[in-house]
C-alpha cells in the first residue's frame, strides 16, 4: 500500500470518527466519548497530514511538506491561547466563544482557498476551481467577520441592540450585488489583486450583515454563522481536493442550517424576517415608558411565595435568559432540591431560545447540577404545566407571553410559548415591570392567577429557599 | 478532472443527507454542545491549512499559510475543549441514597 493510500484511510477513518461523534450527541449518556472520539479522529488526520506528500501532479510524487516546524509553531501558538480560554471561560459567556472558535475557522478557510488560489493560478486552474475559491474567500471571510461582530455584540464590546441606519437594506443589497459582480469579473479575468477587493469587500459584507441582527435573535444568527464556516470548509475541501474537508464541512453546514431553521421556528418566524427586519430596534420607544392603562398587578414577597411552593405537589419552573444575569441557577437548583425533598415534583420548562444560542440554557443548568431528566422541551413542559400547582418564572417573559396565541397584531404572534397560564398558580419573578427583550407587554403579568415578585432573581431565590426551609 | 469533481460533488450529497439525518436526532437540550462540536469538527480546516503552510513557495504564502494554521488550531483545540467541558456537566440524577430511592419523584 503507497504512502497516499494509508494517509487517505487514516483521513476516511477521522471522517468516520466525526460522523460517530454527532450520533453520539444523540443522548446525553454517549455525548461527551463522542466528542473524544471526534478529537482523537482529528488528530489522527493532522498527525497523517505531516507525512503527505504536496503538489504532486502527473508522475511527478511531489514533494514532502516544507515548513515543518514553522507549522509546528504555529499550532504551538495556537494551543497557548486556545486550551486557557476553553478552559476557564464562564459557562454564561459561552455563546461568544463558540462565536469567535467559529469565526477563526471560517477565517482559516478563507485564508486557505485564498493561498490555494495564488498557489494554483499559474496552472490556469478550470473555472469550477476558481469558482470554488471565490465561494471559500466570501463565505469564510463573511463568516469571520461576521463572527467577530456577534462576538462584540455578546460581550458587550457594542449594542446589543439592532443597529440601523437610514438606506441600510439597500446599501447592504448594493454591497451584496457588488460581491456577486466582482466574482463574476474573477472568474472572467482570474486576477488575484481583484481576489484581495472580494475579500475586502466580503469583511464588510460581514459586518453590515450582522449590525442590525439584535441580541435576541443571536440564537439564529450563530447557528447560521456555524453553517456559514462548515461551507467554506466544504469549498477549500474541493479546491485542495480533500474528501475529509468536504465531509466535515458539509456535516457542520447540514448542522448549521437546521439549527437555524430550528432556531426560527421557534421564534414563529421566517428566517428572512429574523435576518433583515432589525427586530426589537424600537423597544427602547415603548420599553421605557411603561404603559399604565389601569390594570393592577398583584405582587407577593418571597416568603408567600415559598409557603405556596411547599403546599404543591407539582411545580414547573420556566427559566429565562434574565436568570442566568442574575446568577440564580445554583439557588434555584436548592429551590428545586429542597422540594423534592418534601416530595413535590419539580421540572424545567426549557423554550427552545432561551438563553443566546440554541439550547444554552440546558447548559447554563447542566452547570449547576440539575439532572437533565429534569429538564423538559417545550411541548413536553406544556402537558406537564396543566397539571402543574406553580409555573415560576424565572427571568423569562416572552417565552411565556399568550400574546404569541391570542394577538394576532403583535409583533411575536405566532412564536410557539411555554404555557405556563396552564397552571393553577402563575408566579413572576421579575426585576421590573419592563417588557422582555421584544419590548411587548406581557398580559399573564395582569392575570388573576398571576403573583408577582419583584427584586433581583437570586436574593428572591435565596429568601424562598429560607421560606421553605422554615416551612 | 471533470470526474474528480464529480466524485467530490457525491460526498457532498451523500454527506449532507446522513448528516442532516443524524442531526435531526439530536434532541434540543444538546443543541449547544452540537453547535459547539460541530465547531470542532470544521477546525478540520487545519488539515488544509498546513498543507497550505507546506507547500508555500512564497513569502505571501507563508504569511498567510501560517495565519491559517494559527487559526485552524484555536478552532480546533477551543472546540473540543469546550465542548468537552460542556458535555462534562450533563449528569443524570445523581443518586445520594438507596439506588431505590428515586420513586419519590417518578
């Protein structure tokens, strides 16, 4: 068996490997040996990449890789940075670290179709691989830009709120139009300084693509970045002709673009409407004012509240975004354990979006021990709430606001909602009487069922846990 | 070559439908971890890279084969680590008492 042969194994064996590790993540249980599967199949394929030999054509082998401790201290570099940053970055800021791993992959793609490009050009390459380049430059480089600025907006380096300007949607059509023109003049002229304005002018693309996304809809916005990246990685699979770059990279978009279909549809919203119409950019109108039209709220200390919790025999907690600001998860956690101690049930009602990325706030309670047997979708949460004593909210508001059933003229009408109004008792906890991040009011606030507990998430937490305690 | 393309063209669509398969498996409270260590997967883009780095032949493509595998590896390393920290935290319910104890409850 040739040299090539062995490596292309080695290769369709980390493609396997990768295969293995998304079926992993199937269920908890196999999850994370999947994910070490994937990592020893990674390093299997760049161990097998030091040995290969590069720019063979016709009888000619080609030559073994130059470079070789360069390369090595390249990826020394980057293992200093990466494995402190992964390690103890907190588990609240995770969605912008998956959006700036995500970015530099889709910049590193970039950078490879791009040198491919200068490399092969002098072959006069076919049009179909100057065509795959071009697509690896925009997509990666729209990915990494377009990364860096949701990274911002997650760390709170900018607004987190849509950014609009007057002419915005044209102005991005235009840039768009531009990118399309320039790589049509490329695959006519083949002519690398153009090669370097497509880039330029992808970086933009990047960048105004994103401004106006606000951070609510962030859960979309990385899954589609995510799907973004895998693309580019798929195209400089076909530029350097590497089946295990298309493979992984297709797996990755094919992830991507569910999540983002997903991710939509669980706003009740079309894609397009969450990627153009700079959703939530008037809520500082209406938000900051609050509308008093008469109706009255009725409020509850903590202490009522724990004495409610310890008479049911089946709480459903609904947790948002806000209770992961608060840094409430581990006492709610107590909240939760000290129920089941009584022999209440207890489950978390999880919507879909809650938190900044898909799924995020399974993992901000996975952080703080709560079983995952616990932890229930959405529909599952629904038929457990009609029997249910107590829904509590938590930092949540517009996943449980009926308006997305019962008004047809708001604006989140349609999105599917945990229906925590199912459940006998309704209780808020909640800083203020602000609407959520949509800027909607929220009518389960002024429900006859409905208590209200205003104050910071985890002191109120920690005095209900001390009223159950007492109880 | 118009074959080479292709059989690479069959990857794909062979590709994304067992992908998409597999992943519509995955159930939502692992969304982040999938994301995540899909992540992870596409930081395979580091194979590309150093073979980019490898068979540079000139100074621009050195410079920028080398910024590549730098980001390649962040891309990789961050992924897995991450989403091993992550997968790390999903447990089931831990079971202090009695392995009989948990009828209380279900």
């Amino acid at each position: 068996m040739s040299r090539e042969t062995l490596i292309d194994l080695l290769y369709l064996f980390s493609a396997t490997t990768f295969i293995l590790a998304l079926k992993g993540l199937g269920s908890p249980k196999h999850a994370r040996r999947g994910n070490m599967v994937a990592a020893f199949g990674m390093l299997v394929a760049v161990v097998a990449t030091f040995f290969k030999y590069v720019d063979g054509h016709g009888s000619y082998q080609g030559h073994s890789l130059h470079h070789v401790w360069l390369i090595v201290l390249a990826m020394f570099i980057g293992l200093i940075i990466a494995v402190p940053t992964a390690r103890f970055v907190k588990m609240t800021a995770m969605p912008q670290l998956v959006a700036i791993f995500n970015g530099v992959g889709g910049g590193a793609a970039s950078l490879v179709s791009l040198t491919e490009f200068i490399h092969v050009k002098s072959t006069h390459p076919a049009t179909y691989v100057i065509l795959e380049v071009l697509l690896g430059v925009l997509i990666g480089t729209v990915s990494f830009a377009g990364s860096a600025v949701a990274f911002a907006k997650l760390q709170e380096l900018m607004t987190g709120r849509p950014v609009t300007y007057p002419g915005q949607q044209v102005i991005n059509a235009l840039v768009g139009l531009g990118a399309m023109a320039l790589i049509i003049t490329i695959l006519v002229t083949a002519s690398t300084s153009l090669l370097w304005i497509l880039l330029a002018l992808s970086f933009v693309l990047g960048v105004i693509f994103v401004l106006p996304i606000g951070g609510a809809d962030v859960p979309v916005l990385i899954s589609l970045l995510n799907a973004f990246t895998g693309l580019a990685v798929a195209a400089s699979g076909f530029t350097l002709g590497s089946n295990l770059l298309i493979v992984a990279g297709v797996l990755v978009g094919a992830s991507g673009i569910l999540l983002t279909r997903l991710m939509s549809k669980a706003m009740g919203r079309s894609l397009s409407n969450v990627l153009f119409s700079a959703f939530g950019s008037v809520v500082t109108a209406s938000g900051a004012t609050t509308r008093d039209d008469g109706r009255s709220v009725r409020s509850g200390t903590p202490e009522d509240i724990g004495i409610l919790l310890g008479f049911s025999s089946r709480v459903v907690i609904i947790p948002g975004y806000g209770l992961a600001v608060a840094q409430g998860q581990h006492v709610l956690r107590e909240l939760a354990e000290l129920l089941e101690a009584k022999g209440i049930e207890v489950f978390y009602a999880i919507h879909p979006v809650a938190g900044r990325m898909p799924g995020h706030m399974n993992v901000l309670l996975a952080e703080a021990n709560v079983p995952y047997e616990q932890l229930l979708e959405m529909d599952e949460a629904n038929s457990e709430l009609a029997t249910a004593d107590v829904a509590l909210v938590v930092g949540a508001n517009d996943t449980v606001n009926p308006a997305a059933t019962d008004d047809p003229s708001s604006p989140i009408y349609g999105m599917p909602i945990i229906h925590a109004d199912l459940a006998e008792n309704v209780v808020f906890l909640k800083r203020s009487m602000r609407p959520g991040f949509a800027g909607i009011e929220n009518d389960l606030l002024y429900n006859p069922k409905t208590t209200l507990v205003f104050g910071d998430a985890k002191d109120t937490l920690t005095k209900m846990v001390a009223a159950v305690k007492a109880n | 070559m118009g074959n080479v393309l292709l059989q690479y063209l069959t990857v794909l669509i062979l590709t994304a439908f067992v992908g998409t398969e597999i992943i519509a498996k995955v159930p939502s409270i692992l969304h982040t971890p999938l994301m995540s260590g899909s992540n992870a997967i596409h930081g395979v883009i580091l194979v590309g890279s150093m073979l980019i780095l490898g068979g540079a032949t000139t100074n621009l493509q050195e410079v920028l084969g080398f910024l590549a595998v730098i980001l390649a590896t962040l891309n990789v390393v961050g992924g897995f680590v991450v989403t091993d920290r992550m997968l790390e935290m999903f447990k089931p319910r831990a079971k202090p008492t009695a392995p009989t104890s948990d009828e209380v409850t279900t």
